[in-house]
C-alpha cells in the first residue's frame, strides 16, 4: 500500500517516506492536477538543497518563501497563497504537535479525532480533510478504529472519487472521470 501518482519516481518516493510532504501535496491538491500538487513537495526541496521541516517552513520569510513556489515553473497556480498556506499549515504543526506532521495521526483514539485534528488544519474544510483520511488508510496504512466512517464516501473501498484511490494508470482514469461527473453534475444543479 503507498501512493503511487505518476510522477518523477523520486517524488512518489518522498511522499512515502515523509509524512511532511504528503501533507504539503494535500495542502496544495486544489485548482492544480493531483500531479502537480504532489510533485511540488519534492520541488521544494530541491529548490531549498534539502528537505525542509516544519519548523524551518514555520519560519521562514514569507516573501524568500513566495519566490520559492513563484519561480518558474511555479509549484502552484497560485504561488503567494499556497506559500502561505503552506506556512500556515507548518506553524500549527509546529505549535500544536511539535513539528511532527505524523503526530496528527500517530496518537489518535480513533477515526473521528483524525478527521477532527485534520479538519483544523488551515485550509482543511470537511471534504479535504476526509480525503486526506482516507489517502492515510487505503496507501499508508494508517487506519483508527472509525477510519473509513470518518472519511465518509471516500473510505469507501471500491472508490475511484480522490488521490486516495489512485494506484495506477486505469485508477487515475477513474478517478478523473468521477470528478468530470461531479463537476458536470454541480454545473446542471446551478442551472
């Protein structure tokens, strides 16, 4: 069970190992391909020369860190917000599980209290924050008692509706055309 986007296999590979930049590709999976969002981890830190932490997002100068996400190519359709989203998201890490992004999941009673610790991350609404559980249960492993409820329909199983069920080219596909529907299907509701 991991992740697998395609993507430069080096990427795949920090987001495997490094419960930072798997979060930081879900901070940045929104108006940007999943692709996009979960290679920029892996930018970064070439960019810096080094994989950063938390505390040295946390820290860092907003601005240094804006030219960071702007440089060509940008690690976001909208460079200035998420690189301060991402700090954001680095601080709360920093001030309420000591820079420790697996602390979020590591300690947890059970599924409703991940979606909950989620859920108060800056930038996680309901459904972000039910994706990311069920990214964590079905390719990581992680799975509290309550997982799947908590993720709602993306704990599902048999799902293709999210970067949680991509495993391969034909998942990937699936999942592109669940969310195809979705949005055609918002686009006829709104008339």
């Amino acid at each position: 069970m991991t992740l697998s986007l395609p993507i430069d296999p080096q990427a795949n590979e920090l987001l495997a190992r490094s419960p930072l930049a798997l979060l930081l590709g879900m901070v940045l999976d929104q108006q940007v391909p999943m692709e996009k969002a979960f290679s920029s981890p892996y930018v970064l830190a070439q960019r810096l020369g080094h994989e950063p932490d938390a505390a040295e997002l946390a820290g860092y100068d907003p601005e240094a860190l804006v030219e960071l996400f702007a440089r060509p190519p940008a690690l976001h359709r909208f460079p200035k917000a998420m690189a301060a989203r991402v700090q954001e998201v680095c601080r709360t890490l920093v001030e309420r599980y000591d820079g420790d992004p697996a602390r979020l999941w590591s300690d947890v009673a059970d599924g409703r209290e991940l979606l909950r610790r989620v859920g108060e991350l800056p930038g996680f609404g309901r459904q972000k924050a039910q994706i990311f559980v069920a990214l964590l249960g079905k390719r990581f492993g992680i799975t509290p008692d309550g997982w799947r409820e908590a993720a709602g329909d993306y704990g599902d199983a048999d799902a293709h509706r999210s970067v949680a069920d991509v495993t391969d080219p034909e998942s990937l596909r699936r999942v592109r055309e669940f969310k195809q529907r979705m949005k055609a299907e918002a686009k006829a509701a709104k008339g």
